[in-house]
C-alpha cells in the first residue's frame, strides 16, 4: 500500500453517511431501508453474512406478506414462487384439508432476502455486507451504530439483527430449537404438495412444508429442546423421528433428496415475545426484534416487513420509537392472543386429536381460523403511505 492510500476498511467506509441506518439486512432491515431512500433519506444497511444465505425461518407469504412485497415495488409473481390454496392439517395418521381464504405463495428466504435486499440498494440505500453491526448507542437524540471496523452517527437506527441478538439488548430464551432444510421431493408425492402448505403435528412440535421456487421443498420446523437431546440433530435422526409419529410424513418425504448435508437451526425462539420496552427514542426494533408470533401462523413475513414500513414511515414523521412500538403491538396483541391459544392445542396430544376430527367435520372453522390469526391494521399502513405519496 502506498503512502497516504486509504486502508482497505477507509475504502469501504469512504464518505459512508445516512440519515438511518439497519442493522441487519433481513426482510425488516431492508423493508426500513428502502422505504426511506424511496422517500428521499438516505439509508444504509449493515448485513452480517458476506452474501446471500438460507435461513431458519418459514417460507410461506400470506396475501398480507404480498400485498405489503408489492407495496414496496417487488413484483411477488415474477419471483416464480409456488401457488399455495390449501391447508393440510395431520396429527399421527389422521389429516384434514381446508382451502385458504388467500392465495399464497411459497418463496424461499435465500432469494426473497436478496431481492429486497438488491431493492433497497436500488433506490439509493448503501449496503454493506460482511460488517456486523457490535452495538447500538443512543446519543440524546443521534445513534451511534458501531461495527468492528469503524462506527457511525446517524439520525434514527432500526435493530433488524432478526434472531440473532445484539450485546446489551437481549430478549428471552425460549425453550424450542428452530430447524429447515431443502428437500427435491420424488415424483410420486408432488401432487401431494403442490398447492398445498402442510401442518404436521408431532409430540415436541410440528413441522411446515411447502413448495418453493423451482421444485423445492422447503421443511420448517420447531423442536422442544429436552425432546432433541434424545432424538439427535442429523436429519436422518430427526426425520426418523418424525416419520414414527407421522405415516404422512414418511410418504410424502420417501425417496427425497436433501439439498443441503445437515439442516439449518437455531435455539432459544422466544415465541409470543413481544418488545414493550423503549430502546431509546430514535432506536427502532423491527422484525424479531420487535416481536416472535409462533411460525405456524405464517405471518412472521409480514410482520417483519410491515414494521420494517412503519419503522421508516416514523422516522420521516419524526416520531418517537416509543410511539412506534406502542402502536405496531397493539395491531399485533389480537393476533398474538390467538397464536398463544392455538399454540396450547398443539402441544396437547388429546386437544390435537380432537382438532383434527373438527377439521375433518367443519373445515370451514380451519379458513376462519387461518382468517383470525392474520395480521391486522397493515391496509391502514399501505393505504395511508400511498395517499401521502
């Protein structure tokens, strides 16, 4: 290196500045990014992986996850993602099947992220990847945002670390470890799975699958952490497991091939967390870190993406983090009640077998239940940013 050349982290960084910046470049932080450089702020994002990468969340969008991706400018369909109209609900050998009262769509996480991601960039956000974010510091009023390179001042910051938690702002343990992994399903049980989001019971947990882009099955599911010790983490293990418990399990995965050698997991979800506590007046918590509703309800997508919204849409108000926080968990509390009491019957074995029979009674009573775990108050959120623009 020459004298007086910048070092290869200046060079980086050279002139970086914003107005806000997210650390995090998952579903909210890009959310929070490209909804302020599209309203003329200049936004940056710090993402912790150097490139695109799975990751252990579901891969099911609801009609409000969509609605709110085409808000932002992503045309869903030319994605290529896999039409979903129908619930499969199953429990040892018994399943019931109810139509959606939506159609929707199965994408992966891997090229989902990386095209709002790609957006964000788009519209103006500067991103860099490969540079965790260490650290969040409220300033009277500024930010610091700090990195293991160099450290940053901006107006407002959105903690969008997703499931992965930042030093000095820790949420709570919780008792079940997340997993996914990408199967390539044999022929015989695609018709089976095509158009169709399966819910599989099993004593510890449940599974969820879906078809994603290009012929891919994707596999979510949770797991009681006690219940994994004496199952074991490997694939094969677990999927063993599953299978005893489930015929349906092992017909509609036989003969399938794994994209990845070992799924993906996570510990510790904290599900039914909710954020109440203010970081700081102009620290936004958005994503995971704002609030966990249990993945069965298949709107993590869009709560990730409408607080990533209603984060930018505060700052360019200059409202408060309190506020914003106050007012996004009181849209979400009803849905989150629901999940809670839904959670409870799958996690009892008899509740669950008299589930499954009403299912098969009244699969009407399942689409109303898919309608009443949906998020509420987001056609307020589009509606209210489109008459502004």
């Amino acid at each position: 290196m020459k004298h007086g050349e910048p070092k290869p982290d200046e060079a980086l960084f050279d002139g970086a500045s914003a107005d806000a910046i997210a650390a995090g470049g998952g579903l909210a932080g890009s959310a929070f990014a490209l909804e302020l450089a599209r309203h003329g702020a200049s936004a940056m994002i710090f993402e912790r992986m150097p490139g695109p990468h799975h990751k252990v969340c579901g891969e099911f969008l609801s009609d409000r996850a969509q609605a709110l991706l085409q808000y932002l400018g992503i045309d869903v369909e030319a994605l290529g993602g896999s039409p979903v109209e129908t619930l499969c609900l199953s429990n040892g050998s018994k399943q019931a099947s109810a139509p959606l009262p939506f159609k929707a769509v199965g994408i992966s996480r891997f090229l989902l992220d990386e095209t709002l991601l790609k957006a964000a960039e788009h519209a103006g956000a500067r991103v860099f990847r490969g540079v965790p974010v260490d650290g969040l510091e409220d300033r009277g009023g500024r930010v610091l945002v700090r990195t293991a390179r160099a450290t940053f001042e901006c107006r407002a910051a959105a903690l969008a670390s997703g499931k992965h938690n930042l030093r000095g702002l820790p949420r709570p343990d919780g008792s079940m470890v997340g997993f996914k992994i990408h199967l390539r399903p044999a022929q015989a049980a695609c018709s089976a799975l095509i158009g169709v989001v399966h819910l599989i019971a099993f004593e510890g947990g449940y599974l969820g699958l879906c078809m994603v882009e290009k012929g891919t099955l994707s596999i979510a599911w949770i797991i009681n952490a006690d219940i994994l010790r004496s199952v074991g983490t490997s694939w094969a293990a677990q999927s063993a497991y599953f299978s005893k418990q489930s015929s349906f399990f092992a017909d509609l995965t036989n003969g399938a091939t794994p994209a990845w050698e070992k799924p993906l997991a996570v510990s510790g979800l904290p599900y039914g967390f909710m954020r109440s506590e203010t970081i700081a007046q102009s620290i936004f918590p958005v994503g995971d870190q704002l609030a966990v509703i249990p993945s069965f309800s298949g709107d993590g997508t869009a709560l990730a993406l409408a607080s990533g919204i209603a984060a930018a849409k505060a700052v360019l108000k200059g409202e408060s983090a309190a506020d914003f926080q106050c007012r996004m968990l009181a849209n979400y509390r009803p849905q989150f009640r629901r999940a809670a009491a839904l959670d409870l019957v799958i996690a009892n074995a008899l509740l669950r077998r008299a589930g499954i029979v009403g299912a098969r009674l009244l699969p009407r009573m399942v689409t109303m239940l898919v309608s009443a775990t949906r998020l509420r108050g987001l056609d307020g959120l589009t509606a209210s940013m489109e008459a502004r623009d």
